[in-house]
C-alpha cells in the first residue's frame, strides 16, 4: 500500500505561521524553521506581557494617586486606608484618572475621607 501524506493539511499549517511572521525581518518571515522559532517566541512573549501589563498599569495608578495624595498632605498608604475604612468603592484606576484629568473632584474625595 502506497504511503499517505496530507501535503494540503501541511501547507496550510505552514503558510498560516508565515503569515503570522508576515512582518518580521530578514529570513525570520520566510524560511519556516526560523520563522517557526520567531512566531512561537513571540506567542510566548504575548502570552505573559498580557499579564504583566496588567502589573504596569496598577503601577503606574498608585504612583498618580501617592503624587496627588501627597499635594494634600497624606501618602499614598494613608490615603487608601481611610478610602476602605469609609467604604468609598472607588478602585485605584478611577482615582488615578480623577488625580491626573480632575484634580477637583480628586480634592473631594480627599475632603470626604478627613
């Protein structure tokens, strides 16, 4: 009995990762052991950047919220306790939002804990 081979299955399983390739340079976008490497690094590299974005972003709110905290007087520590001890259901993205575009209605929630 003759030997089966699915060429058509294979082809497009490879022309499918040199599309995700599509972009990268020199042979990492069109020779498909390098760019079989390359896109499956790089799924890699998206996979745990999705979670450390999340990491960066709540970063980056605490350091807007301790500045503006700071301007009135508390740190960023104070601030958040007295927040949870008066059961204000904002969460650090709101804050920081209101810290850098609303400096206003930041001061309010500053009056409302002391």
């Amino acid at each position: 009995m003759p030997r089966s081979v699915n060429s058509v299955a294979k082809r497009a399983r490879r022309k499918k990762v040199l599309k995700q390739a599509k972009g990268y340079f020199g042979r990492r976008k069109n020779v498909w052991t390098v760019a079989k490497n390359a896109v499956d690094k790089a799924m890699l590299y998206a996979f745990r950047d999705r979670r450390n974005k999340k990491r960066s972003f709540r970063a980056l709110w605490i350091m807007r919220i301790n500045a503006a905290a700071r301007l009135h007087g508390m740190s960023y520590s104070e601030f958040i306790g007295k927040i949870k001890s008066k059961n204000i259901e904002l969460n650090r993205k709101v804050l920081a939002d209101l810290a850098m575009n609303n400096p206003e209605a930041f001061k309010a929630v500053v009056d409302k804990i002391n």
